[in-house]
C-alpha cells in the first residue's frame, strides 16, 4: 500500500513538475550563485517575489506606468500585445508555449530589454531568477 502511493505520488510530481531544461538549468544555477555572492543569506528563488516583480507597476522611461503584464497581461498562458509595435504577443507561459523559457540567449536578451522598460535599469540575478521561477510555474 505504501508503495502504491509513492508511486502514485513519483508520477504526479514528474507530470506536475515545471523544469527548465538543461542550458536553462545551467542559467538559472549562475543566476542563484550570483545572488548568493550579493547576499549571503539567499536561500533560493522564490515564485512569489517573482510575481510581485511581474505585476508590480512602475514609471517608464516615457513617463507613463508599465509593467511586465503591460505586454505580456496578466494571464501567462494567453497572450499579449508590445505596447510599443502594437504587434501580438504570444503566451509566455511554458505550459501553454513550449517553446518558452528553452533557450537562453533569447531569454537573456529580452530580460535585458524589458527589465530596462520597466525598471530603466537590468535585473538583478535574484529578480531575474525570482521572475522566471514565477513565469515556468505558470
Ligand atoms: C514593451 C513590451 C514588453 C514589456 C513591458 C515586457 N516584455 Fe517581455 N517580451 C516582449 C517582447 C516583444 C518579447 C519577444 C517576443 C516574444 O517572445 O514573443 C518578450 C519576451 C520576453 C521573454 C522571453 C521568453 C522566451 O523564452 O521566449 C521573457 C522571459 C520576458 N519577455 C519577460 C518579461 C518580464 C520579466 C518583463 C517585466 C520586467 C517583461 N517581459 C516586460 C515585450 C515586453
């Protein structure tokens, strides 16, 4: 019986668990050993904090409030729309856009944009790291 429900529960967690891939892995590795250097007491990255850095809304570089749901709306697994093309977005949630979150220079790269839209500076390894633990869970 207790074997049953271990079993049961080993297929659940590996149908449920969100995991990065393994280029991603690496990524998300340096990112928390480069939070770890800036605060000694980080213990992990934290979806939470992440959402709260995906949601919170702050004053761009134009003057006018935006956040990372500005484009992406508040709804990961439907899509978006650039502000600033008009053109749509697709869904950045993994689960609903394999593609996402699979390649690392791409989410570098577009991290680097947008947290400079948001936030006109680049993210810190906690937020960043913060923010993708967030958007893989949705
Ligand atoms: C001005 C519009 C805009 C804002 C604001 C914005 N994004 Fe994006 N984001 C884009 C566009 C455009 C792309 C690239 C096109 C695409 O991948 O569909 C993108 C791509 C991404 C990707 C790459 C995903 C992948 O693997 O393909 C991530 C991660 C991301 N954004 C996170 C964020 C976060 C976090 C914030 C807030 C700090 C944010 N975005 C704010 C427009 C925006």
């Amino acid at each position: 019986m207790k074997k049953t429900i271990f079993y049961i529960a080993l297929t659940l967690s590996s149908l449920f668990a969100k995991e990065f891939n393994a280029p991603m892995q690496t990524y998300m590795q340096g990112l928390s050993a480069e939070a770890k250097t800036a605060n000694p007491n980080f213990s992990g990255f934290d979806a939470r904090r992440g959402e709260a850095i995906f949601t919170g809304v702050h004053m761009s570089k134009k003057g006018k409030d935006i956040s990372c749901t500005t484009c992406h709306s508040t709804n990961l697994r439907s899509g978006g729309t650039n502000i600033n093309t008009n053109k749509p977005i697709l869904a950045l949630s993994p689960s609903t856009n394999a593609s996402r979150l699979s390649d690392v220079a791409e989410v570098e790269k577009w991290l680097r944009r947008n947290f400079n839209d948001v936030f006109a500076r680049e993210g810190t390894a906690l937020e960043k790291g913060d923010v993708l633990t967030y958007i893989i869970n949705q």
